[in-house]
C-alpha cells in the first residue's frame, strides 16, 4: 500500500488500552467512545488527490462522507465507517422515535479523550421524504459509526466506539474497519450516458406541472413540489470517491454528501440547510425561487429570480419555518429581504431564519416540526403531501428528505438531500424536481430540473477527466 497507515503501533497500543480503562466497570449496553490526535493538516479522507491517507471505498457498506460548505478556514470532513449502533424508524413517528433512542443513548455514552483532541463523538443520520417510503433504504436512520474521522481546522482527529458488550473485538474491528476501506487502484469512470429520455419524458413532466396548476388554481394549494428522474449509464463502475471530490471543487457553497448502503451510494451537493442546532440557537435556511444561466445548453430561458412567482414561491418557505419554530423559541427573527444564493449555473432567494430555543427543545422535535418545508413539498403541507401521493410521486432513496449528524451533547445539523443521484456499479438514477405555483410555466419548470440533474451528470463527465490517484501512480 503506497500511502502511509493512519495509525501507527504507539496510537494502535494507546487505543488498546484507553478502551481496557472504559470497559472495567461498563455495563452491557454502555456506549464507549474513544478519541484521538491524529496531528496537524489537512485531509478529506478520500485519498484522489494525494493519498494521505489510504482512501476510502464508498462503494462499501456503512460509510458516510462529508464535506461541509467551505468558509475561510476551508472545508470540514467527515468519514463514518461502520456501525456500532444502528436505530430505523418509520411512520408518522419516525422522528420521536429516533429522538427517544438518542435520548438513551446519551445517557450510557462514555467519551474518552485523554489526548484532549477537543471533539465530541457523533452519530449521523438521514431519512426519505416521506414517512412510509421504503425504496431499499431505511426511511429514517439514527447511526453512531464504528470510528469517525474527522478533519477541520489544521487538526485530524479519530474516535473509535463501540458498545461495552462487544468490547473484546472492538479494536480488532475497528483496525479492520479501516484497512477493509483502504486506498485501492480505481478506474475513471467513463462519460454517462443518458437513457433515451426523448420528448415524451419532458411531456410526461409538463404534463405533471399543468395537473398541479389546475389543482392550484383551483384552490386545493398554493404550491407543489414536483420530481423527476434521470437513469445514465457507464461503460465501467462509477468512482464514487472521485466524483464527490468533483462535486466538492465545483460547488464550493454546497455541502458534499456520500452514503453508501449495501453495494450502493448515494451522493450529492445540497445547497440548501434544512436545521442547524448549537447551544440553544437554531438557523433554517428558507430557500427557493430559481434563476438559471443557460449557456448554451438547449434549456428554455430563465425566468428573473426577483419576479413575482420566485418571489411568492420563496415566502411560502419563509412562512412556513417561521410558523413551524414558533412554538419551539423564545425570540425569532429573520431579514426582511431575501438574499441571493449563486450554485453553480443556480441562482436561489435565501431567508436564514434565526431563533432562541426554549429550554428542553430537541433536535428530533424541530426537524418533525420543519420537514417537509414547502421547499420540497407544497403548501399547505398535509394537503400537498396526499395530492403527491395521489398522483404517484416517487423520491428515490433519500431524495429531498434529509442527511445530518448529531453529537453527544444534542447539537447538530441537517442539509436537505437535494442535487443528487443514487450510484449502483455502473449505473446512476439522478433526482430533481422544481416548485409549481400559480404562474409557473410548464417549459420553464421542466427546465429548471434539466439544470439541477446536470450538476450531477456534468459531475460524472468531469471525473473521467481527473484520474485518481492509484491510476495516477500505476502508469508513472
């Protein structure tokens, strides 16, 4: 293996016997977590570029990949592998469900962090979009990986947990764990080609949007949120971590996400934050109305981001957020006027919601309070949920429902899975979809999905270009 081994004999030992130290006097169902410093840098945990670390293969099972949107301190990264709990929940109480699970988890969780690395053990998690869909993948999902790595600010850091009861093979598994997911050779994948879509797809679509404009105009709703899909195909298997290292350098303002469930991954660049939760304060992003550029790609002309359709389309979601935190804070506050989000050939209006939470308020409450927001639904939202599901709409995966992390003092944050595609081999099924509202214009919206799903499919065109680095090394 040519990159250097994450750990060395000194780590491997001390983390041998910090977890002896946590299981003298461990009950059963004690959760343990141990963290340690890894030193100064950089890494995304990928291993494309420069392979400083051996890589991850996110074709695996039970690996989850982050990047967080950049600032000027760079990018934060995270790398799940492995599961040492795992809660799924579904139905309409699929969120308290989860949070009662969180809840007795905190109170067994015991942190060791002797080399005082300074971060806290976390558990990620995602959920569909709506509460009884299946698709393969687990409607809602609580996890607290196996080991964590994590890289922000300088600092790498990684923390090992385990439940007391499988203690014994802990370590063992944990050093499998890493080496199962290690840097190998990788093939660039080669351009995707779409399956004959045609004509009728598009019509099939339009159609879609001119049914919801009726039941608008007719007073059923004041919007609905519309999905399509796009099947491409490669002539060899889809590097999944050169394509979230693709996804990250063009969307610099989204979060990059990779989830992989049994032999397939899901991955996207969300620009939009669904719930952010740190020491009693809450963020939502209120995002909609969508302006393109487009760049001589075919796409029917972009409708002005500040006209009045955009405009009303945005405050439904400016409304609705602040409706749904207003039980949950003492104080709320939001600007008056949207802002402009650019992502990629994208623009969107943002209204970031701030709020002070009263006491006892949870992560699991908010997030059942907020989802689905008219950005991803309709409104009102009961209304639009059974109109979509009358009219057979499908989410694939986790498409515009949610993926996140949550730590152990309850703090966490979740993005919207948006701009995304559900990767099998050599095959990849992109999702997007485009808000209906009274003056929506069927051509336009059907449009404004053709530039969504390119962010994933130009993504995939770009990778081919950007040989890994075991490609790169195998030819030198």
């Amino acid at each position: 293996m040519t990159p250097r081994q994450l750990l060395d004999a000194t780590q491997i030992a001390f983390l041998g016997r910090r977890l002896r130290a946590l299981l003298d006097g461990a009950r059963g169902n004690d959760l343990l977590s141990i963290s340690l410093d890894l030193g100064g840098g950089d890494d995304d945990w990928l291993g494309v570029e420069d392979g400083a670390w051996p890589g991850v293969d996110l074709t695996r099972p039970a690996c989850h990949w982050w990047a967080a949107p950049a600032t000027s301190g760079g990018r934060e990264y995270r790398l799940a592998i492995g599961r040492a709990i795992d809660f799924q929940s579904a139905g309409a109480a699929r969120f308290s469900a989860l949070q009662a699970a969180f809840a007795g988890l905190r109170a067994v969780w015991r942190h060791d962090d002797a080399q005082r690395s300074g971060r806290s053990p976390l558990a990620h998690l995602g959920f569909a979009f709506a509460d009884e869909s299946a698709d393969g993948w687990p409607n809602a999902q609580l996890v607290v990986p196996a080991v964590l790595l994590q890289s922000a600010g300088g600092r790498r850091t990684a923390t090992f947990s385990c439940v007391a009861a499988a203690g014994e093979t802990a370590l063992a598994g944990w050093l499998d764990g890493l080496r199962g997911n290690a840097w190998q050779p990788r093939r660039s994948p080669a351009p995707p080609l779409p399956e004959t879509v045609g004509p009728l797809a598009g019509q099939a679509f339009m159609a879609r949007v001119a049914a919801a404009l009726q039941a608008i105009h007719g007073g059923q709703l004041d919007k609905l949120v519309l999905a399509r899909s796009q099947r491409c195909t490669t002539d060899c298997a889809i590097d999944v971590a050169t394509l979230l290292a693709t996804l990250r350098d063009r969307h610099p303002g989204c979060t990059i996400y990779g989830v992989a469930r049994g032999g397939e991954a899901f991955v996207g660049a969300t620009p939009e934050r669904l719930l952010a939760l740190r020491q009693g304060t809450v963020q939502v992003d209120a995002l909609a109305g969508s302006a393109w550029r487009a760049g001589g790609r075919g796409w029917a002309a972009s409708p002005s981001l500040h006209d009045a359709k955009n405009r009303r389309e945005q405050q439904f979601v400016v409304d609705a957020v602040r409706a749904a935190l207003s039980p949950f804070c003492s104080t709320l506050a939001a600007p008056q006027a949207a802002e402009v989000l650019q992502s990629g050939a994208l623009q969107h209006l943002r209204t970031t919601v701030h709020g002070c939470l009263q006491p006892g308020v949870a992560f699991f409450e908010l997030l059942a309070a907020l989802h689905p927001t008219p950005a991803v639904g309709g409104w009102p939202v009961a209304t639009a949920s059974r109109w979509l599901q009358s009219h057979g709409e499908r989410r694939g995966a986790w498409y515009s429902g949610g993926i996140g992390w949550l730590d152990r003092a309850g703090d966490g944050d979740s993005v919207v899975a948006l701009r995304c595609a559900r990767i099998n081999g050599r095959q990849a099924e992109l999702f997007a979809g485009a808000g209906i509202v009274a003056g929506s214009d069927p051509a336009q919206e059907l449009a404004e999905t053709e530039v969504k799903l390119a962010v994933i499919a130009d993504a995939l065109r770009h990778a081919r270009r950007r040989r890994p680095l075991a490609e790169r090394a195998a030819s030198a």
